[in-house]
C-alpha cells in the first residue's frame, strides 16, 4: 500500500471512530432526556415504615374497627327497627385496602406519582386488606347492614377493585356498592345518593373528605377549624384510619397547587413545621 492509500485509510478509520463516538454519545443523551425526572419523595419513607412497620399502626387501625362495631350496635340499640335499611359507608384505600407497598415502590424507584402507574396497580389487585376492616365489615353485612365502598378511584380501576376486595372477603361487594368517582372528586354527592334509600350509621375514612364537604379544599387552619366544629361526630359517626402516607393534610400544605416542583415543595413542607419559640 503507499502513502497516499495509507492516508486515506487512516482518515477513513479515525472518521468512522468520530462518527460512532458521536452516536454513542448522542444515544446517551437522548436516552437520558427519554427518562423521566427522578421524584425526590425520600421524606416519604418515615411515613411509610411507620404504615407498614409500626404495632402502633395496626393498633389503631383495629381500634377503629371495635369502635365502628359499638356504634352500630348502639344504632341498632337506640333505633331499633327502622323504615330503611341501614348502611356503612367506607372509603377504599387506607382504609380498607393497604396500598402501602406501591407508595414503597415509588420511593424506592424514585418515581413521582402518575395514573397509569395506579391504575396499573388497582388492576392488579395486589393490596392487602386493613387490619379489622373484613371481620368488621362482614359483621355489618350478617346484621343486614348494606356496605357502600365509595372510592375515589375512577372507572378504569373499578373492576380490578371489585376483584381484589372480593379477593380477600370482603363483603357485599357488587358493581352498586363499589361507587367509584365520575365527574367530580367529591365525595358529597354519592354520599347524598346513598342516604336518599338508607339510613347511614356510620363513615369511615382516611381523609376528612371520606366524612363531610365541609372539609374540601380547604387551608390547614381552615381544615383545624372545621375539625374541631365537627368534633362530637368522630367517633360517634365519623371513624377515621390513620394515614401518614399521603392526604389533603399534605395537599393543604402545597395549598392544592398540582404544578409546584418538588423543590418548592420541599421549601413549603419546611415553612409549615413549627419549631420552638425562641
């Protein structure tokens, strides 16, 4: 080969080696554009250990449940027989289904919240049953209580809710009684649906919104007010789970605003502790 071939190879070597390094790198950047921002949701994990670990947890979720069961049976003490059938109206996530493990997954993966995600996992029926909800439920429904599952999932999930809570017992758990969200978050109009054919005993929830809409979209003042306004109903007719995890509690702190970037709603969670006065 002389020279001017050798060159010419030469260049055509280092040209090739060029060229693929550029691709190589470009790949990489497009494949690091194509991923998704990773969530910053560490301060999550407390919460979580606490929900899933904590004998505490359990403690008072069954608590809950033994007092459900001594209001009904003061309802069917006091009132005796009544015109309509008497009803129990819970929500479904956090309180009687555990969807800890897929908030786990989140912080873990490092993963932001998204609707295909969920739907994915209400589909797959994979949630664990509260303590104390099935037993208390089915007591309910052998006393002829009917039992309402008025949930804040959407149509698309409704049919794998129906098979997971069939799946661990659960009872009277029909395509009426699982009432799923339609056009509006609220809960209030299902509510007032359900008490126009039934005499509702009891509500249980993990969010204040599960009991009354006196309690949407509210400040945290305003939710603390409320709260206290409403106080002799809880535990009287209002039972509520404890839930860490994830609620308007937290949504009162970002003042509902679903556009903030974790940043500034690290800054806000920050601005809302209250330290000693010094």
């Amino acid at each position: 080969m002389n020279f001017v071939k050798a060159s010419l190879v030469s260049r055509g070597i280092y040209l090739a080696v060029v060229l693929a390094s550029q691709l190589t790198m470009t790949t990489r950047a497009q494949t690091v554009s194509d991923q998704p921002a990773q969530a910053d949701n560490e301060y999550q994990t407390g919460a979580l250990l606490w929900q899933q670990s904590a004998a505490e947890a359990r403690a008072l979720q069954y608590q809950a449940y033994t007092l459900a069961r001594l209001t009904l049976d003061r309802d069917f003490r006091i009132h005796g027989k009544l015109k309509r059938q008497r009803a129990v109206v819970v929500d479904v996530d956090e309180t009687v289904l555990d969807n800890s493990r897929f908030q786990a997954a989140l912080v873990i993966d490092r993963r932001a919240f998204s609707s295909a995600a969920w739907i994915d996992w209400c589909n797959g029926a994979k949630a664990s049953a509260i303590p104390g909800a099935v037993e208390f439920l089915k007591y309910a429904a052998a006393r002829g209580v009917r039992v309402f599952y008025v949930t804040n999932r959407g149509e698309p999930e409704k049919a794998g809710t129906i098979v997971n809570l069939k799946r661990l017992g659960f009872p009277d758990v029909t395509d009426e009684t699982v009432v799923v969200r339609a056009d509006v978050a609220s809960k209030e109009p299902r509510r007032k649906k359900i008490s126009e054919r039934y005499h509702i005993v009891l509500l249980c929830g993990d969010n204040l919104t599960d009991f009354s809409g006196v309690f949407e979209s509210k400040t945290i003042e305003q939710r603390a007010t409320a709260m206290d306004a409403a106080r002799q109903k809880f535990g009287a007719q209002f039972i509520v789970l404890p839930n860490p995890m994830y609620g308007d509690w937290e949504n009162a702190i970002y003042g509902y605003d679903s556009h903030l970037g974790e940043q500034e709603k690290a800054q806000r969670r920050k601005a809302a502790l209250k330290t000693p006065v010094r």
